[in-house]
C-alpha cells in the first residue's frame, strides 16, 4: 500500500480502535523504530504458533521493512483464524 491516503485511513482506523497495527519486524527493529499505537510479534514468533493477543475477528494491519515478512505473518495470521489480517506494506508506506 504505497497510497497515502490509505495509510491515512488505517492510521484513523487504529486511532478509532477499530483495527491494529503489528509490526512483525524484530524487536531490535522495532525498538529503533517502530508507528505509533503499533504492537510488536515477530514473524519468527508467529512461525512458532504465537498469536497477537487481540480477537482473531478483529481487523490487523501487518507492516514489516519492505512487506515481505509481513505478507508471510499475514498468511500464518490467516491460518490462525485471523480472517481480516491484511498486508500494510513496509513501513515507510505508513509514514
């Protein structure tokens, strides 16, 4: 999503509480720098059946560096039972 305007609408829509953000990045990554009101579960993590701690009916936006990882965690996220998990990209799509 290289659109600003959907970075617009999923920024609002977190603010709203109406979807997250996870970042599957490292926690290295993430703790140099990370989105605002994002959480943190590496794609290694979700390989290894760890799951976000939110409702699998929730809606997640998944972000990574490039979008790479993030398309792999959303495939696992689906998997899982997380229906409206949806690739947001790499991180600077979100800035």
């Amino acid at each position: 999503m290289s659109d600003k305007i959907d970075a617009i609408k999923i920024k609002e829509e977190v603010k709203a509480g109406k979807a997250y953000l996870l970042d599957v990045r490292s926690k290295e990554e993430f703790t140099q720098f990370s989105l605002p009101d994002s959480i943190n579960l590496s794609v290694e993590d979700i390989e290894y059946g760890k799951a976000p701690e939110i409702s699998r009916d929730s809606k997640v936006y998944v972000y990574c560096m490039s979008g790479v990882r993030a398309e792999k965690a959303v495939s696992l996220l689906k998997m899982m039972g997380f229906k409206m998990a949806v690739n947001a990209g790499g991180i600077m799509n979100l800035i």
